[in-house]
C-alpha cells in the first residue's frame, strides 16, 4: 500500500471547474424541464425535480469550499 504523501490528489482549481461544469449541466436540465411541469399531464416524477435541485446545491456548496483562494497583496 502506497503512503499517503504518495497518491494522486485533484487540485481545488480541477475540483472548482468540475463542480462548475456538474452545476451548469445539471441547472441546465433543471430549467429544460419547466415547461414540462407547467404542464396538466406532466410526465416527471417529483423525485426528478428534488434530485435535480439537490445535486445544484451540492455542486453549488462544492464550487464554494473548493474555490482557489485570492492572492493577498502586502500593501503595508
């Protein structure tokens, strides 16, 4: 078993870009379906709309601890 200074780990940059790609495809899908739901025989399940709306958020709470931190300029 390899020591753990040894594996492989994403950069919070990679890991910020995939939560904005992850947020984006699934916000995307989210709004496709509206019109959907606004329907008298809409065909999506509930559990569709909630998973959708979960997985937004935990992207979103994903983008938010994963963001690269700024620069600090020394202005003193």
């Amino acid at each position: 078993m390899a020591p753990r200074a040894d594996r492989w780990s994403p950069s919070p940059t990679a890991l910020t870009a995939a939560c904005i790609v992850g947020l984006s495809v699934s916000a995307s899908i989210l709004i496709l379906l509206v019109p959907t739901l606004l329907r008298p025989d809409a065909q999506v399940h509930p559990l569709v709309v909630v998973g959708l709306v979960a997985l937004c958020a935990a992207f979103t709470t994903g983008v938010r601890y994963w963001r690269p931190q700024a620069p600090q300029s020394d202005l003193s």
